[in-house]
DNA sequence: GAATTGGTCCGGGTTACCTCA
DNA sequence: GTTGAGGTAACCCGGACCAAT
C-alpha cells in the first residue's frame, strides 16, 4: 500500500501535475465535452446566464468581436500616458478579490465571462483576460517551486540512503572477506598448524604476525 | 477528403511600472 | 530623496486549434 502511494506521488511529479493544471490539447477536448463553465451564478444576471458550451460558442466570438471594437472606440482608460509611457493599473483590493474568486471557481472563461466580469468590475475585457493569464502563469510557477522543494527532498532522502546502502556494502564486503579466510585456511594435522588449502601457500607467517 | 487560410486563445517570456523596505 | 528588489499589469510571439473555403 505504501509502494503504491509512493509511486503514485512520484507520478504525479512527473507529470507535473499536482496544481492541477491540465495541457492545452486536453482543455481544449474538455471545454468542447463537458459542462464547466457555471460562473452565471456571480457574474451575469440570472436572466442573462449565459452557457457557452453548445451553440452559444460561436455567440461568445461574436460578442468579443463587439467588446473589442466598442473599447478601441471608447477606450475608457487609455494604457498610454500622454508623455507615451505605459500606465499601470492598480487592481483594487475588491476587484482583486472578485478576480481570485472567480479564478477559484474555474481558471478560464470564456470571452461572455471576461465581459461579464469586466462589466462587474469596471474594467476592460482585455484586462480580465490578462489577469486570467497572467493568474494563471502565477499559479503555474508557485506550483513549479512547491515541486522543486518536494523533489529537492527526495534526492537528500535518496542521497543518505544511497551513502548508508554503500556504508553497509562496505561492512558486508570486509566481513565476507573475513569469513572466507577463515573458511579457506585448514589446519595442518601434523604440525597443528594454518594453512592455505587453496593455493598450497603455508602462510603461517602472517598468521602469526 | 486533404490543404490552405484566417481568427482566436493560450502559454511562456519579457517589459515597464509601482510599491515598499 | 534615492535605490534595489519584488510584484504584477500589459505586451509580444509562436503554437495549437477550429471553421470556412
């Protein structure tokens, strides 16, 4: 049972796992398949929930074509300063945590969600997608430090076994070596004496000594 | 049915701004 | 007031996927 956890675990490392995060190919098969977008119960109306996983897909491109042409016409918050540095902007603490909320309940949306959300929060839809991929990327390498750590454990684990297996190798080897001597030396019915059977070599010297 | 093309999304990497010690 | 580090919003690029042709 133990054997079995462990492997499992080594596995999970292995194939990084652990934080859930799943290959764009197999999202991209389950987004078609399975019903996972249920965000309309925090960010649409009720009447306005919206369920992107059948027909309304093609819906949700249209309308982020619109987003995406009313804001360039709008643009609300411009993200050049008038000197054409970058502005950054400050996420509240509210919008922050109705993002990581969000992000709790699914880790991507779909481009109705983001509006939806944008509109909750006051924002651009380009700016909820970068939160979302930028949250993602976030989790993806806190992930990867965690793994780090654990993997970095194993291998000093690994290491002092390693050292101790050699350590008992070594005393099992010297041991034999004894034992064999021993085994390999008979005693001379004459002179009651030690000598090498094997090679017919008296070794009484060393003995002795 | 296979190839091409255009649109979209996402991950990874980077840049630039902001905050704080 | 200055500076360096860390956090992160925003950007860029390439790849994967999909639908239309």
């Amino acid at each position: 049972m133990e054997d079995d956890k462990a492997c499992t675990l080594c596995l999970s490392l292995e194939m990084g796992i652990s934080g859930g995060y799943v290959p764009k190919k197999d999202k991209q098969k389950v987004h078609k398949s399975v019903p996972c977008l249920d965000l309309s119960f925090d960010l649409y109306p009720k009447e306005e929930a919206i369920d992107v996983n059948h027909d309304d897909e093609a819906k949700g491109l249209n309308l982020k074509r619109n987003i995406i042409e009313e804001e360039e016409q709008q643009d609300p918050n411009s993200m050049i300063t008038d000197n054409g540095s970058r502005k950054k902007l400050r996420l509240t603490k509210e919008q922050s945590a109705l993002l990581e909320d969000s992000f709790n309940f699914h880790i991507t949306l779909s481009p109705a969600q983001k509006q939806a959300l944008a509109d909750k929060l006051n924002l651009r839809h380009r700016q909820v997608e970068v939160w979302f991929q930028n949250r993602r990327a976030r989790t993806k390498l806190k992930q990867r430090v965690v793994d780090c750590e654990f993997l970095k454990k194993c291998y000093e684990k690994l290491t002092n076994e390693n050292l101790r297996l050699k350590k008992e190798l070594q005393e099992l080897r010297s041991l034999k070596v004894n034992i064999s001597k021993i085994a390999t030396f008979t005693t001379c019915s004459s002179c009651k004496e030690l000598m090498n059977s094997n090679e017919g070599n008296i070794e009484l010297e060393s003995i002795r000594s």
